[in-house]
C-alpha cells in the first residue's frame, strides 16, 4: 500500500515536471507575449527563470516581474528589466530599490549610462564634488548612509580615465599623472590608470610586471610620468599577474 502511494506520488510529480518543461518551452517562443504559460509552471525557480526571460525579452515588463513567486527571482527581474532597457533617470533609480541584492549593481549601470552627463557636469578638479554627488543619489534613495562606497569611487576612476583617454588619444605624448585626476585621491588616481588601460581591451604582449615604456609606447598604451610610477607598478603587477592566473 505504502510502495503504491509512493508510486503515485512520484508519478504526480514527474508528471508536474514534464507539464513545467512545456509550459516553460512554451513561453520561449519569439512570439510570446503572455504571461499565462510562466503562471501554469509550479517549480518556483523554473517559473521564476520563465518570468525573469518574457519580462525582458517582451512588453510585460515590471508587470510580469510582480508575478514571480520567489522574491529573489522577483528582484533579479526587475533588475533585468532596467538593464535591457538601458533605463535612467529617478524612476529607474527607484526601481532599484526593488532589487534586494542586486540593488547596487542597478545603480552603479544606471550612473554609468549618466557617464557623459556627469563628466559634463563635474569638470576636471571637481572629483570630490563628483563623489558625494554619487553617493548622496545612493543615500536618497536607500535612507542609509555609506561610508567610503565603493561605487563613488569606482565610477570617478572610470570618468577620469576617459577624460584622460580623450586628451591622449588627441594628444599621443601625454602621460598619466595625479595632474589627469584632479581633488580625486591616490587610490582613485590609481583605478583610473587601471581603467584606461583596461579600456585598450587588451594587454601588451608579452605582459610584464614592470613594463618597460618603449615597449608600451611601441604597442600603443598609455605611460605614465615618473611621478606616478609606485602607483602604475602596483596596476600593472596585478594586470600582468591576473592574466597569467589560471
């Protein structure tokens, strides 16, 4: 009796699987725009999965993010939502709000499509400005306050190594210094040069851990001034030492 009730048990729950896979199958085709075939899925991640793909991919949007069962599948929803859509402004910023752990990746993608307009906005010798800036639009909008957020940091390296890379790609004979990164500290000074190199999208071969600058000049990199040297070393260690990593 008890094999029997096993038996039926586990025929039941096979059966929920196969209808989950065509459901699930279902909501795949270019063509979908409902979100009933998510809806009929039972398994909470397979549903989520389903709901996370059509909310992307279709019209639903945040509508079809509200269905999902699991919070976190909700979450990575509404994440993915504002990405593909390249999403900006206050609203998309509040948006975040609603992504739990996915909540600083959504900000820092939507300050990066703002790049250009804070650049604009922050000349050269305004970095300080600049960070707290960021941080203040993190802090409206969470209510909690951040001490030494690595977004602020991460993305004013990022606008000074552009800023940097405009001038030197007009200009082939200027160097990297703390000049290039204005009230920005050292550490931040540093990730810049780290992102306008890594802005090449490729490293120099062979990759040295303290490169000499005929060869750096030879393949097209930006060098630096003596002045910055320590600080370059230490990107470089760790580019060259990454790269030979396995």
């Amino acid at each position: 009796m008890i094999y029997a009730l096993l038996l039926a048990c586990t025929t039941q729950n096979e059966d929920a699987r196969i209808l989950d896979r065509e459901a699930y199958l279902g909501s795949l085709r270019a063509d979908a725009q409902s979100i009933d075939a998510c809806n009929g899925i039972q398994d909470p991640d397979l549903q989520g999965e389903c709901v996370l793909f059509l909310a992307s991919r279709s019209t639903l949007g945040f509508d079809a993010c509200d269905t999902a069962y699991d919070r976190t599948w909700r979450e990575a929803c509404y994440f993915e939502v504002v990405d593909r859509r390249g999403l900006s402004g206050d609203s998309a910023k509040r948006m975040c709000l609603q992504t739990g752990e996915f909540q600083a990746r959504c900000m820092y993608h939507i300050l990066q499509r703002e790049e250009q307009s804070l650049m604009t906005r922050f000349p050269a010798g305004q970095e300080e400005e600049l960070m707290r800036h960021i941080s203040e639009q993190i802090q409206n909008l969470s209510g909690a306050e951040l001490q030494n957020d690595p977004l602020s940091h991460s993305l004013v390296a990022r606008i000074i190594a552009r800023r940097f890379r405009k001038r030197w790609q007009r200009e082939s004979s200027h160097t990297f210094s703390a000049t290039d990164c204005g009230s920005a500290p050292p550490t931040i000074c540093q990730q810049a040069y780290r992102f306008a190199i890594k802005l090449e999208k490729r490293l120099p071969k062979p990759c040295r851990t303290a490169p000499r600058r005929e060869e750096l000049l030879s393949q097209q990199f930006p060098v630096w001034q003596d002045s910055f040297s320590d600080s370059a070393m230490g990107v470089w260690r760790e580019l060259c030492f990454n790269q030979r990593s396995p």
